[in-house]
C-alpha cells in the first residue's frame, strides 16, 4: 500500500488531484472526488474514498487537524524516498 501511494505521488499523473505538501514530510488530497473516481479504482483497486481513509489510517497515517484539504504524514513516508517507505 504505501509503494503504490508513493508512486501515485512521485507519478506526476494525478498532481491536480494528489500531491506532496512543500516540506515533502506529508501529502495533500486536494479534489477527494477526482481522487476516488480517478485514482482509486486505476491505482488501489477500490472504489470509495472513506475505504481508503481507513486504509490509510491501519497503515498509522495520521490526518492533519485544521487543514481546509485531506492532509496526511507517516513518519516513514517522504517524498522520494521509497526505501524508507518500504520498512
């Protein structure tokens, strides 16, 4: 799950719809409708966003409180790093 999550982000394909934060230690869900009609059934194989949120949340993503978009980190999780990701 995470590999495939950093590869939609690294992609470039769904930048409009997903893409890293400016800090690179966390990522944006900018259109939740464009990324559950577009990116999860042709990347995760689901098909509704709260699906993935609970996913995300088993993989111990945290949401950021007080953000106007879907915003999440991992500790573990960091743009371009995929090694890191894997452990």
């Amino acid at each position: 799950f995470p590999v495939k999550l950093l590869y939609v982000l690294e992609c470039g394909e769904y930048e409009d719809i997903i893409t890293w934060a400016p800090n690179g230690l966390s990522f944006i869900i900018a259109d939740t409708k464009q990324f559950e009609d577009r990116v999860l059934p042709e990347v995760f194989k689901e098909a509704k966003f709260a699906s993935f949120q609970r996913k995300l949340y088993r993989w111990a993503f945290t949401k950021h409180p007080r953000t106007e978009q879907s915003t999440y980190s991992h500790p573990n999780f960091q743009q371009g790093n995929f090694p890191l990701c894997m452990t």
